[in-house]
C-alpha cells in the first residue's frame, strides 16, 4: 500500500496488522443527509421493499453500489462502477486528504458501540489471527468478489471481534472521541453515527502495536472476508488487496448483542413441514402475536433444541428432537458444542433430512428480522423457521478449535451503518 501500507520487506507479527488508509467519504453538501445516503449492510437489506426505500431515499444512496439492479451479474457489477466513478467525478464522494485510521461509535437502543475501523492485513484461518465461524455460500462469494473487483473498492467494513481488556488502542479511542467529529448523523433506526479520523503517528504506533499481540472473530462479513482472501490471491503481492476494510470491536469493554437469522424455506408450506416431522419432534401451537411465540422459543431452548415455524398464520413451537434422530443425521466427529447447535440440529436433521430441500437460494432465504420472515413465509406460501440466537462465548470457543457453524448461524450487532466510510483500492 502507498504511505500507509507496509514496505515489502516488512516482517508480518503474529496478531493483528491493521493500517491507515485514505478514506472515501460522502461530501455533506452534495447529499441531501448523511443518513439518507446510508444503508445496513447489503445482506440484511430486506428486498424489494427495504431495497427500493433505500434507493429513494436519497439518489446517492449506498444501496446504489452495494446491491445494483440490473439484469445480469455482469451488468450489475459494471453499473455499480460507473456509478462510483461518476459520484467521485462530480464530488459527490471525497478521498480524505491523509491516510488515517477512523474511530468509529454507534449508539442507542441501549448500547454505546466504540471500535476502529481500518485496513486489515488478510490472513487465512490456519494462521489463527481472523478466527471465521460460519461456513460461506460459493455462490455469494462469487458475486461479492465480482463487484469488488470492478468497482476496485471496499464499499463496507466486515465487523471484527477481539478482546483488548482496555489495551492502549483502547485509550486511543476513548481520547479521540473527547474531539470533533469528521461526522455525525442518526439514521432512521434511532441510532446516532459518529467518526473520528486518527492520523498521529504517535497514536496510530500504539493502535498497531496493541492490536498485534491479538487474534480477531469474524463477528458478520463471513462472505467478504472470503472475498477479500479470493481476490488477494488474484494479485501479486504485496499490493492493497493484501488489505480488507474491517471493524475493529474490543467485545471486553463494548460487548455486541448477538441475534439469531432466520430461514424461509420460499418452497415448502408449513402444513407439509409439520406433516413431515411424524415424531420426530414435539410440536405444540402457540396462541398470541409473534412476541408470545418468541418467548416461547426461548423458554424452549433452555433444555434443548427448538424452533419456530410459521407462515400460516398461526405459530408452531417445535422442541424435544427424538434423541435417535439426532444420532442418525447429526456428525459424530464434531465437538459436543457443535451437535447441539440449532442450526446444526436445523440444517442436518431438518432440512437434510427430514424435509430434503437443498440450500441453495431459491429454496432458502436468510432473513435477520423476524417479523419480515413471517411477513415473507406468509406472502409466499412457504414456512419461516424462526431461531434462538447463539452466545458469543460458544461461538469463539468453536472458532478458536477451528470449527465452523452452519452458514448464517449468528448475527452480531449493532452492525455498522454502510456509506460512512469507504476504501478505494486505487487511492492504495
């Protein structure tokens, strides 16, 4: 990389390298709001009704590079570039004049956020230093790589875990939020957006050295982190697909909640998934809104595994798996924390082998909102598997024995807003 990346013959240390880079940002007098030009991240973006608010939102908003529409792959991915170059060439989008590393908070709904978000050095799992939990689709892999490639960008930052125990990139952030910030904005979630640009050498040198005595979880951007490790292997090296946009999060001092994702089966109607279960499970319908049934849910899985299904108009609590079932469709070769998870229980059991439907896209949907999972399992006649989410602890011990979850197994959060900050390649 240019001024902020390292020389090549630079000795890489054993933990995390993150560095300084120049970032791409919305020029407030060009838009009509920092929080209309915004987005969550393009794989909890509900489509086509989110989809389409977004992009009325504001005409430069970030959906517009994150989710192209057009008809083909291909011609997604070029509309997507053009739009950048033209947003750049009519000042729409700004580089920030120095590299920097971006501090950056979220608050509300009860939480304060804090993290740094910068360019990070890749490395594989068999490294240990960027622990992956979840298996990824080849199919968004692949698109997510071909947008990146012709766009030559990091349009949003994965969010990254580790735990700092109040280390000195931690007294770094907390001084720097005590200053003006470059931005700030509320979006119409009710959460507040701040960030802070940090270019003193003095206080970048701490952020790097603080950082490389740690290991880092992928807490969402599974899909990207693949990305970005496909496309380094594109380039010769060194060169700045050597580097990721990421969010840096210390979980010991800023814990983030960790919430389940739900799965549509687009195909199967619910009457056919309770015929098929036999005794397989206990099934029990719960009378109320969606809320009852959620608690339910929890209830149920304080002494096992359970689930939610629903889509015709009622809710079904599914709990109480027949122990030889789970023997007969469940690996044995897995750590016991593994054979319990409900989306293992969910994936193997249920879908493999109980209901036999494929995952792959237009079988199964991935929805992170529940009331949008029934609302969509309603409209389309198909069956909303709702889940109780994993704790994080669970989710790091597997990841450090280097075992993956099911995909889409957690969905940590809050989860940063897309379009604060971006990274172009080409400025590298």
């Amino acid at each position: 990389m240019n001024t902020s990346g390292p020389a090549a013959d630079d000795v890489r240390a054993d933990g995390l390298h993150m560095v300084p880079f120049r970032g791409l940002r919305y020029v407030p007098e060009r838009v009509g709001s920092l929080a209309a030009v915004t987005s969550p991240p393009y794989d909890v973006v509900v489509r086509p009704d989110g989809l389409h608010h977004l992009e009325s939102a504001d005409p430069h908003n970030i959906v517009r590079l994150i989710l192209p529409q057009a008809i083909t792959a291909g011609t997604r991915h070029r509309k997507a570039a053009v739009t950048l170059d033209r947003w750049l060439a009519d000042g729409v989008l700004a580089p920030d004049p120095e590299p920097a590393l971006y501090v950056y908070e979220q608050s509300g709904d009860g939480i304060l956020q804090r993290g740094i978000i910068g360019a990070l050095e890749l490395s594989t799992p068999a490294e240990g230093i960027v622990l992956p939990h979840e298996d990824v689709m080849p199919h968004v892999v692949e698109d997510r790589a071909a947008l990146m490639r012709t766009t030559a960008a990091n349009l949003e930052p994965l969010l990254l875990t580790y735990r700092g125990e109040g280390d000195g990139a931690a007294e770094v952030i907390e001084r720097t939020v005590r200053r003006e910030p470059l931005l700030a904005t509320t979006t119409e979630d009710g959460f507040s957006h701040r960030l802070w640009a940090v270019t003193d050498p003095t206080e970048l040198a701490v952020v790097s050295a603080s950082l490389a005595e740690h290991q880092a979880l992928i807490a969402d951007g599974h899909h990207r982190w693949a990305t970005y490790l496909r496309l380094r292997e594109e380039h010769t090296q060194p060169s700045p697909w050597n580097y990721g946009l990421v969010l840096l999060i210390d979980t010991a001092r800023y814990p983030l909640r960790v919430r389940a994702i739900h799965r549509l089966l687009n195909r199967l109607p619910v009457a056919d998934a309770l015929a098929a279960l036999g005794d397989g499970f206990r099934v029990r319908r719960v009378e109320g809104p969606l809320s009852a049934a959620m608690e339910s849910l929890e209830s149920a899985t304080a002494d096992g595994n359970a689930f939610v299904l629903a889509g015709d108009g009622a809710f079904h609590l599914l709990d109480r798996p027949d122990p030889a079932l789970l023997a007969r469709t469940i690996r044995a070769d897995r750590p016991e924390a593994w054979r319990t998870l409900d989306a293992t229980v969910l994936h193997s059991t249920l879908l493999d082998h109980v209901w036999h439907i494929p995952d792959a896209p237009e079988e199964i949907s991935y929805i992170h909102d529940t009331e949008a999972a029934v609302a969509q399992a309603e409209r389309r006649g198909g069956t909303a598997v709702l889940m109780h989410p994993v704790r994080e602890d669970v989710v790091r011990d597997l990841a450090r024995q280097g075992v993956t979850m099911p995909r889409k197994s957690t969905s940590f959060g809050p989860k940063p807003a897309t379009g604060l900050v971006l990274r172009s390649l080409a400025l590298d």
